[in-house]
C-alpha cells in the first residue's frame, strides 16, 4: 500500500498559491496597502466617485447629461475600472471580488432608486392638490372638481368595516393553529392559507360582487362588498403575522398557567394573548396598511361616485385609491387640476400608509413584553 | 417540595371547584376557534365556487353574444398571453436585482444597519398599486421613452425590441419594470430568509480555505439558497401575474399578441381588462369577465402551488 496521493492542486487557479496569502491575510494587510500589493481602504469608493465624475464630463459633451444616466453608466464604469486597478495590483480573483461587490451595491441602488423618485414625486405632485377643500368637501355637481372628502370618509368605513370581519376571524384561526390545531385541519389551514395570500385583489373584487350578485341581482354596488373583498385579501395576512407572534410566546407562561390549574380558554385570553398583544397590534396595522391602499377590488364593487356616503350598505360609496384612478382616467375640463387631485389623493393614502407602518414599529418596540 | 404540593393542590382544588364552567368555556373558546378555521378553507371555496357559477355562462354561450362577438377562448387568449408576458418580463428583471439586494443586506452591508435597510426594502411592498401606476405613467414612462428610440434605432433587428417606438412610454416594457419594482420586495424577503441562514460554518470554512467573499457567497450561500430562490421568484411571478391596477394604467392596449415590447399596441392582461371594462359592463359581458378571472384565478393558484411545492420541500431536507 503506498501513500495516498497527495490532493491534485492541477486544475486550481495558478496565482491561487502566491495569492493565498494576501487573501488569508487580509485583515491584517489591509491597513499598510503601500507594500503589500493591496488597493487602498478607500479604493471602491474613489473608483466609483471617479467613475461618476468621468460619465459626467461625457455626456455633458455629448450634450445629453442626466442624473439617471450618469448614475447607470457611472456604476457600469466602476464596475470596470475596479475590475482593471484590482487585477493589475492583487490579480484575478479578488479583482472578481471587488467587481462584483461593487456590482451588488450597485443593484442595491437600483432597487432603491424607485422608492426615492416615488416619494420625491408623490409629494412634489402632491402638495399642490392639497387645500382645506380637498378634506372637507365632496365633488357633487362641483365645476371646480370639488374635494375628495367623499372618498377619505369611504375610505376609512370600508377599511373598518375589512378590519372588524378580518381580525376576530384571523386572530380566533391563527389561535387555532397555534394553540389548538393538529392534524389535517392544520396543515389544510396552513397550505391554504399561504395559497390564499396569492390571490389577486381583482379577483377578491369579483368573488364578492359574484356573491353580492346572487343575492341583490345584477349591477350591485354597495361600500360593504368592498369590505367583504378587502377582508378575502386581509385575512391571510393577518393570520400569517399573528400566528408569527403566538408562536414567540413561550411555552412556560402556558404551562405555569396550566400548573395553576387555568382552563386552557382563560390561559389563552388572560396569558397568551396579553403578552403577544403589541405584536397582534402591530400585526394588525401592517396588515391594515396593506389593504388601505387597494383598488381593483373596489372598483368593481363599491363602484365611482361623486357625493358622500356614510352608509355601507346604501349604494356606491368612493374611496380615495378608486378616487386618484377616476381622477387621472376621466379628468374633468381642466385636467391639470384633476392630476393634482390624483396626486393629492395619492399623497393622502401613502401618508396613512406610511404613518401605519411607523406607528406600528413604534407600537412594537414601546409595548413589547420582554421575553426572555 | 411542599411550595410544589401547594401548587398542585390548589390548581386540583380550583380545577375541582369550577370544573363544569371551565369545560363549557373550553368547549365554546375552541369551538370558536375551530369554526374560524374552516370559515377561511369555505371563503377560498367560496371564491372558486362563487367564480364558476358567475362565470359559467360565458363559458356555455354562443360566440355572437360575448364581447367581441368571438369565442370565449378566442377572447381570453390575448390577454392570458399579455398576463403571462408581462409577469415573465417583470420577474426576468426583478430576480437578479432581489438576489443583489439580499446579498447586499446579509453579506455586504454592515450589520447593523441590515435591518434598517431591510425596512426600506419592506417600504416598497406597502407602496400602493395605484400610485406605482401613477408614479409609471407620469415619471416612469416618460423618462424611458428616449432609451426606448435608442433600443428600437441599435437593437431594432431583435423582435422585441422592434418597435415603432412609443412617444408616450405607454409600453409593455415600462410596465415590466413598475411590476420589477412591486414584486421584488416580496422575491428578496424570500431569498433573504434564506441566505442568511447558510449555517455559517459553510462559509467560515470556505473563507478559511483562502475563498474570497464572492467565491464563497458562490459556494456556499448561493446553492443554499437556491430552491429558496426560486420559489421567491415563483411568488413574485404570481404577484405581478395578478397584479392590475399598476398595468391598468399603464399599458395602452389593442389585444394584439405581440413580444414587441417598446410599441404602442400591446397586449393587455386579464386583470386590467376586467379594471376598464367591468364598471360598464353588464348581462353577459360581466359574466365574461368574471370567467376570465377564474382564467387568472387558476393561473396563479397553479404558480402559488408549484412555489409553496418547492418551498415545502426544501424545508423538509
């Protein structure tokens, strides 16, 4: 029997061995990068700054300098150009490194970008539609176009009436599959639950006019159909966060309360549930925030209408995200003034979305139980 | 051992004393509990029944009383073929860059400040749909319309980029992208889950071995994450495959069917159809469009499951 064969190095990258040791070293190389065949600590940062600067100067000869422009090329060229200075001075595969760690960051970017000029726009476009009218006042027979009061009232009802269905229906399942459930019916609720989250808002909207329909005939418009709709769309939502926050709840609680001789409903309602509460809250919110903002279900149940209504179950009632849609798809004879009410409207519902998410993250971190 | 026997003594006691009430207030908090439970498998029956009843006629009537005056697979397959492209598009694009931001977030950027980043990732996702459509038709569209007469004039010979191209951005390709942008918080939450929980001995051995940060996130993150992946992507496609209001407003259609990306005549996609035509509708045309969304409703159920198939199955091994 001889030796075993020592390990084949053959097919790995010949600068493997003299560059192990730079890249074993790192930590420790990286602050003297003069000797040590390193690029300097600042190096990504002065190769995309030069990067920028250079795309600058050449659309700005070429005569078509924007920002955008400048950011996509700019990121493009210091992709390169690290790739270039990192391979002459620590070679091929921590220049690869380097390359694509600025390529990630770069995507990071990216992705980002979108969420900044949406808020940029949002408010710049926003702010003008904004007046004491716009809160105050519906557009009923209103030349000027009126307010949106109308839609912020319908709003609010048709969402509160979506939360009162979702969450003692959502919170009582989540209790169920967290506390109760075994067998087929949980892991039915489970799957159905995550497949329930994939349905689309439209087709939640035509589940319960199809339904409404049965029952009121055709052409059915009223503001609790959107409710029914919204709720199809909550519920799972709900479910998934709150099932997330019984499940941190730790066992001892349940068990000391048990030892104590607590019935199970009271240990669930008095321990269980008190001690996830800011967590349930938060849940709530967040699964409010999602559906506050919905509008293809609503738009083919609760229908368009230009006066107040209060009463869910009296006609078509408007709602602020059907309301920016109206007021951007059939603008009135100034459309200028139209957009900026779409906008308003728009800026009014990311508003209330944005205060929700803050609210809630607030919420859970000012009110949370600390489990240990 | 006697603070031990209290205990149990006094919880026999109470048990004891206040038996009946306790079991009828069990038995009601968990029949409650119970009846929720089925209540939601009945809603998402409820949803298909309640689609096919209002659906069916359509599916049973002759060709001359639908819209269009053709047949009902004639009239949804335009739109079927608009959906599928436009989800196709959006997640094609949404993939790479979710993948980006969640190395970015569990590999790349400082740890404390994963979570905030995190956040602002989530923020995309609560954005409402309308004002994507908004933000795609006012600032979106218009912007992309110069890059989009660059693509026609140097990449015209490739048939989706044939143009002519649009003056107003009203395109399938700015619709791909708001849809990139609305479904990639939910393609990177996923992948996030997943890459950052590579067990860490993976990568400290690869890193030990000489690998650097690339070739170990390649190694090791990459393949670990990769069922993960690609349900993430499975979702997201379901997203943007139901999503309607974003491409409503967008998308300026003439049920062609057509890869062209760049022109003004696109095909449109069965959740906007029924957005602009349901509120005129009525009679039959109504039940049309109900059953074109059993149509969607079907198509995304298949995608939801394949998607929570994978996922599933890889939580197994």
């Amino acid at each position: 029997m001889s030796a075993p064969p020592p390990p084949d190095f053959s097919g790995l990258d010949p600068e493997l061995a003299t560059e192990a040791a730079g890249v074993g070293g790192r930590g420790t190389l990286l602050g003297s990068s003069a000797s040590s065949g390193l690029l300097p600590g600042w190096a990504p940062y002065g190769v995309f700054a030069a990067a920028l600067a250079f795309c600058a100067a050449v659309l700005a000869a070429l005569g078509i300098f924007t920002i955008a422009l400048m950011l996509v090329f700019g990121a493009v060229v210091a992709v390169f150009g690290i790739y270039a200075w990192s391979r002459a001075v620590e070679g091929s595969r921590r220049a690869k490194d380097r390359a694509i760690t600025m390529a990630i960051v770069a995507a990071f970017g990216v992705a980002m970008a979108p969420l900044i000029s949406l808020l940029y726009e949002v408010i710049k476009r926003g702010v003008p539609g904004l007046s004491a009218e716009f809160f105050t006042e519906d557009a009923r027979g209103k030349i000027s176009g009126g307010g949106a009061e109308h839609a912020i009232v319908g709003t609010l009802v048709i969402t509160g009436i979506a939360v009162a269905i979702s969450v003692p229906i959502g919170l009582m399942a989540a209790i169920y599959m967290n506390e109760y459930g075994t067998g087929k019916l949980r892991r039915a609720l489970t799957f159905f639950v995550d497949v329930m989250t994939g349905i689309p808002s439209i087709v939640a909207g035509l589940f319960a006019y199809a339904l409404f329909e049965i029952f009121f005939g055709p052409g059915i418009r009223m503001g609790v159909m959107g409710s029914v709709a919204l709720s199809v769309l909550m519920i799972p939502i709900v479910i998934r966060a709150s099932e997330e926050v019984l499940k941190i709840v730790p066992n001892h609680l349940r068990e000391a309360s048990y030892a104590l001789g607590t019935p199970k409903w009271k240990t669930i309602s008095k321990i269980v549930l008190p001690t996830a509460f800011a967590g349930l809250v938060t849940a709530v919110m967040i699964a409010t925030a999602r559906i506050i903002g919905e509008t293809a279900p609503l738009l083919v149940t609760t229908g368009v209408v230009d006066s107040l209504n209060t009463d869910p179950f009296g006609g078509r009632m408007q709602n602020l995200a059907v309301y920016a849609f109206n007021e951007y798809r059939s603008p009135g004879i100034d459309k200028a003034a139209s957009y900026d009410r779409a906008w308003a409207a728009a800026l009014t519902l990311i508003a209330i979305v944005m205060i929700l998410n803050v609210i809630a993250r607030l919420v859970y971190r000012r009110y949370k139980t600390e489990i240990r | 051992m006697a603070s031990v026997d209290t205990t149990t003594n006094a919880g026999q006691l109470l048990a004891a004393a206040s038996g009946g009430r306790r079991r009828r207030g069990d038995r009601i908090f968990s029949n409650i509990a119970v009846i929720s439970a089925v209540t939601i498998l009945a809603l998402l029956a409820g949803v298909a029944l309640f689609l096919v009843t209002e659906g069916w006629p359509a599916l049973t009537a002759s060709a001359s009383e639908l819209p269009g005056k053709e047949a009902f697979l004639d009239y949804v397959a335009p739109l079927a073929f608009g959906t599928v492209l436009a989800g196709a598009l959006a997640t094609v694009i949404a993939v790479p860059l979710a993948v980006a931001v969640a190395l970015f977030i569990t590999h790349i950027a400082p740890p404390r400040l994963a979570l905030t980043l995190g956040f602002f990732v989530d923020l995309l996702a609560a954005i409402p749909s309308i004002i994507y459509g908004l933000w795609g038709i006012f600032v979106l569209g218009p912007a992309a319309v110069p890059v989009m007469k660059w693509l026609e004039e140097k990449l015209g010979f490739i048939p989706i980029f044939e143009g002519p191209a649009s003056a107003t951005g009203r395109t399938m390709l700015v619709a791909g992208l708001v849809l990139a942008v609305m479904i990639l918080p939910i393609v990177s939450a996923i992948a996030r889950e997943a890459f950052s929980q590579t067990p860490r001995k993976l990568q400290e051995g690869a890193q030990a071995l000489g690998a650097t940060r690339w070739e170990m996130i390649k190694m090791t993150v990459l393949p670990f994450g990769k069922s993960s992946v690609i349900s993430g992507s499975m979702l997201g496609l379901g997203r943007a495959l139901g999503e309607t209001m974003a491409v409503t407003i967008i998308l300026s259609v003439s049920g062609v069917i057509s890869f062209n990306l760049i022109s003004q005549a696109n095909p449109s996609t069965i959740a906007a159809n029924i957005a602009l035509n349901f509120p005129d509708s009525s009679g039959i045309k109504i039940n049309a469009l109900i059953a074109t969304g059993l149509v969607l409703f079907a198509i995304t159920l298949v995608t939801n499951f394949i998607a929570r198939a994978i996922i599933s199955r890889s939580n197994v091994q």
